[in-house]
C-alpha cells in the first residue's frame, strides 16, 4: 500500500473477513500511537472492545493506565449512536455535541498531537439496515477528520457486501484508506 501523504487526513477502513485480523489491525494501529504518545478513541461494541482490549495488553499496552490517564477512552458503539441519532438519520449539531466534544477534550492539552480513532458504529448501521445512515455518519465523520487532524479508522464486515458491490465502492470512497490485514502507520503531527 503506498505511504499515507503528511498533508491529508487520514480516514481508513478495514473490510475484514474474520474478527481475530481486525482485533490484529485496530490494536497494532492503536498500540502504534500509544507508544507515540497519540491518544486513542475506541467506540465499538462490548465483545470488539474487550477483544481490542486484550490485543493491545499482547502488545504491551496498559490499558487500565491508558484509560486512568485519558489515553484511552472506550465507548460502547449503541450507546453512543444513541446520543446523535434523530429516527434513521444522524444529527450532525448532536454528533458534534457527542463525538466532537469527546475529540475537543482529548486535545485540550495536546494541540500538537493526532488522536487515533477506531469506529464502528457505520457498521452497527449497515448491520441494522440503515445504510444511507452509515454513509451520512462517514460524511460526519469526514468533518471532523479535517477539522481536528484524526487518524479514524472504520471496520466493517465482508458479510454485508457478499451482493452488494456498488455499495462496497460507495463506502470505499469516503476513505482516503482501504486496508486488507496490514495497517497504515499514521505519524503526522497536527498542523504539519
């Protein structure tokens, strides 16, 4: 895969066969910037979180530090859909409050840092159906990317696409990444 250029956001997605390869990608990009002193967000459901969990302990994370010291939130995937969704759709004036706000706090006393994120929540949507609803919080998402300098990192299952090749590329293309088992390092400084 060609190197990710310094002067654009990064917003990959990992189309992944099994569990184990995504637990894989999501804890070494995670454990990556941890060791860079990179804070790291992860909003996924119970069993992925507990999963990335014991990943990142293989890779000689401390999560219960990390978590204590602000360097590693886990939020639960639903529960956080739950605070922006109006009906189907996404509210982007909640998603900032919600998700934003968690992106602002993590950056007030690290301006100079990125933040890596690992996101599931588009694929709780498209596993409930709610594919433009999927799409629109990738957009969402997109905003805040450029905004605050993210390294995001989206999962979706192989499974959902088994018919559906038009709405694969749909999702390929809010992505500046489309990773297979290997993950892209991110090392770009905000602001650089």
């Amino acid at each position: 895969m060609d190197a990710i250029s310094a002067d654009s956001h990064h917003h990959a997605v990992q189309f992944y066969l099994d569990e184990h390869s995504l637990f894989t990608t999501v804890a070494d990009f995670l454990s990556e910037g941890l060791a860079l002193q990179q804070p790291a967000i992860v909003i996924a459901t119970p069993a992925h979180r507990f999963a990335i969990q014991q990943h990142l302990s293989a890779r000689r994370i401390d999560c219960a530090k990390a978590r204590r010291d602000g360097d590693l939130i886990m939020l639960d995937a639903e529960e956080t859909l739950g605070q922006f969704m109006i009906g189907d759709q996404p509210d982007q004036e909640l998603f900032e409050k919600n998700v934003g706000v968690i992106i602002r706090q993590v950056l007030e006393e690290r301006s100079e840092t990125v933040i890596r994120a690992y996101g599931e929540m588009v694929d709780v949507l498209w596993k409930e159906g709610r594919t433009e609803a999927a799409l629109l919080l990738e957009s969402l998402w997109n905003k805040l990317i450029v905004r605050h300098g993210l390294a995001l990192l989206c999962g979706y299952s192989m499974g959902h696409f088994d018919k559906q090749p038009k709405q694969l590329a749909r999702v390929s293309g809010h992505h500046t990444h489309v990773l297979g088992n290997n993950v892209v390092p991110f090392h770009r400084k905000r602001g650089t």
